[in-house]
C-alpha cells in the first residue's frame, strides 16, 4: 500500500542534515494549492530555527493560505510568525508595531517564550501578569497583556490552542484618573515662574538657559485648544488661519517618532477622525499669529521646529516641564499645585473641565478630538460634585409639604400633623 497524497497544508516527513558550517539544513516534500509537489529546505543555527523557517517557506507555497501550527510550537517560534505574518503587513502605525516588538521582546520572551503553545494555560497567563505588576507597575503589566493577547488569539486561529486562555486569568486594575482644573490664579502664578526662570544654573555665561518662551507658547496653545502635545508641535504656517479677529487653528497631524523613520511630522492626528478645527481664544490666538509672523522657513512649514528646521521631539517638551517643575517644585506647591498631575497635559485637561463645565460634554469631546464622550468623561473631565440647587426646586415643586405649615407660625408643623 502506497503512503497517502500529501494534501496542500501539509508537510511531507522532514529530514535534517548538519553542514560543514555545524548550521542544520531541514527540507521536506509538500504540495501547492495547485496539487504539484515542491521540494523544500530552510536553514538554521538549530533543528527548530530550520523548522521554522521550513514552515514559512511552505506557507508562501500555499500563497499564505494556510498556516497551521502544532500545539508544541514554543511561543518564541509563534512569535516569529506573528511578526513577519501578521503585525509588519498591518496597517498599523509604525510607531506601535515597534511598541508591540518592544514589549514582546522584553516582557513576554524572556519570560514564556520556551512555553510549548500547549503549556500556556490560564494559570500560567495569570501568575505571569501578576508577576510584572510585582516588579514594574499595572502599565507595564497591562501593555504585556495587550500584546499576549494578540499573539495568543494568532495562535488560536492557526490552530496551536484551542482556546485563549488569557480570557481566564484576573483582570489588571487599571490606575485611578487623575482630574486636573487649574484655577486662573495658579496659570497666572505658573507664567510668572516660567517666565523668571533661568534653569538649574542660573549665574552662568553663555548658552544653554532653558527654552522658556517655547516651553510658555506651547502651554498657552494647549491651555487654548485642548490639543496632545504631538499635534502643538505638528502645527504648520498654513494651519493658522486669521479672519480679522478670529483665529482658527486646523489640527491635522502630529509628531510621530520611531526607531526607523526618526522624528517625523505624521499628516494626520493620532487617528485620521481626529482631524478637526478650532477657533482659538485671545490668548492662545496671540501666540498662534506671532509664530506665524516670526516663522523661519523649514522644509514642513512647523510653527515650532528645532533649530534645524526640523520636527520637534515631543519628549523635548517633556524634559523642558520637569526641569521647570523640578526646580519649582516649593513655588508650585505653594500655589496649591499637586506636582504629580502638573505637566503639559494638565493644560489639555484644564481646557477640556471648563468647556465643559459651561457647555455641554458634546464640544469637550470635539475639542479633545475624542471618538466617544464616554473617554472624554472618564479621563479628562473632573466630575461636578455640587448638584445643582434645582433640584431641591423641583422636588419642593412637585411636593409642596412646607406650604402645609403655614406662614405665621401659628399652624401646627409638619411633623406635629404626622406624629
């Protein structure tokens, strides 16, 4: 009896032969989608890195149409796939392919990644997670979980598990909102010491006192738009727009930075439906048309470009406000200011709280830039505690008892008729 017809999906028996280099040469017989035989061989420093490598080169025979996998695969093996399969080709930012290659080779391989697939239980998911909220923080631990997931769910729909057993393991709590609504006599006191600062070496001669002008022109844009910081340093000439005296700012990119572009200026906000434009008050619009009248020309047209002309860091803003907080720290205090919430985004926070406090949640979502009102509540708008006197009105209305008692006093109480 002859052996059974190989089907397309499946792998002839694998030999391996050592080479003269001592690197392993696998190669085995399959069939394309088209039911022709095809003989191939894959090299690699082990007998599973060749394995591997024998997998993928079977997987363009197939035209990437199946992708199965056995329980036994190491995490580390599947992680490879996952990589060059599916989160490379995606659509997804640059930024946050390398974010997610970043956690998984930090967090994740170093600690699952010898795990058989078939190893990777409920348990083990759990106690991992609750190990990196040990040592890091819930952050890091919830950022891990993130990627786990997507590779745990590649590896379900190419048949390594069965289930996901991530869905089993605790939930991670995720850190209380900070709220933040700065009063008009803290910002008037928080200028006032920016503008008076000269760095941790004030006596010296010379160059390098911190950007203090920068530093006051981006915090007021924010203060005045609610926008990210990313999208402040995005702004380009051509995004002001002056209309006598309105100023209307359009928020249509952002400052973007990765190991393989650099930093760079992204045509569209954090997501493309966060484009959007904003009539800015006097304060911000005073900033927004001396920029535009002082503006040196740069290959992207920036508002606020470094010395070369080119994009801003966002971290260069980062590390101007904890200098300034740093060695503020006691005036700030002082001014009932909580240095743990004071940063630039306590701006974007303080501007979307009096929106909405005069308004409605509608335009603080827009000028956020928010898909769902529901973000915009939960992390950035600091709840009303007082409830409006109203509502003592409306239930005095609809049950008038006090008008039972009388007005000369003569009347029996209210709570003499009902003892």
């Amino acid at each position: 009896m002859g052996r059974p017809r190989l089907e397309p999906g499946e792998l002839g028996s694998v030999s391996y032969t050592i080479l003269e280099s001592g690197r392993i040469r696998a190669r085995c017989l399959i069939r394309n989608g088209a039911g022709d035989p095809l003989h191939i061989s894959a090299v690699g420093r082990t007998a599973a890195e060749a394995d591997t490598a024998l997998h993928r080169k079977a997987s363009v025979a197939w035209g990437s149409l199946i992708l199965a996998f056995e329980p036994t695969i190491t995490l580390r093996e599947l992680a490879g796939y996952w990589l060059t399969e599916e989160l490379e080709p995606s659509d997804r930012k640059q930024s946050t392919k390398e974010g997610y290659e970043s956690i998984l080779r930090l967090a994740i391989l170093p600690h699952l990644g010898a795990f058989p697939m078939i190893k990777i239980t409920a348990g083990v998911c759990d106690r991992f997670l609750k190990m990196l909220r040990r040592d890091h923080a819930n952050g890091y631990a919830l950022n891990a979980r993130a990627v786990l997931g997507l590779l745990l769910r590649f590896a379900r729909r190419h048949e390594a598990m069965s289930t996901n057993p991530l869905a089993d393991a605790d939930r991670i709590p995720t850190p209380a909102t900070t709220f933040v609504d700065l009063e008009f006599e803290q910002l008037v006191g928080v200028f006032e010491l920016m503008r008076a600062w000269r760095g941790a070496n004030p006596g010296r001669q010379g160059g390098g006192r911190p950007n203090v002008e920068l530093l006051i022109d981006v915090c007021l844009v924010m203060l005045g738009t609610s926008m990210r910081i990313g999208e402040v340093l995005a702004l380009r000439k051509q995004d002001v727009v002056v209309d006598g005296d309105l100023t209307r700012v359009k928020v249509q990119g952002t400052i973007s930075e990765t190991k393989k572009y650099g930093i760079i200026r992204q045509s569209v906000p954090k997501r493309e439906r966060q484009i959007r434009s904003i009539v800015a008050p006097r304060f911000a619009a005073r900033v927004l048309r001396r920029r535009v009248v002082e503006y040196q020309e740069n290959t992207e047209d920036l508002l606020f470009p470094t010395r070369r002309g080119t994009p801003r860091s966002t971290h260069n803003i980062g590390r101007l406000m904890r200098g300034f907080r740093e060695q503020n720290a006691e005036q700030l205090e002082a001014l009932g200011i909580d240095l743990a919430t004071f940063s630039t985004r306590a701006f974007r926070k303080t501007a979307a709280t009096t929106v909405f406090a005069s308004t409605e949640i509608e335009l603080a979502r827009l000028l956020l830039g928010h898909a769902r009102a529901e973000t915009t509540f939960a992390h950035y708008i600091k709840p009303n505690l007082d409830v409006p006197g109203i509502t003592a009105d409306v239930l005095d209305a609809r049950y008038p008892f006090a008008d039972l008692e009388g007005a000369d006093g003569g009347s029996p109480t209210l709570a003499d008729r009902y003892q």
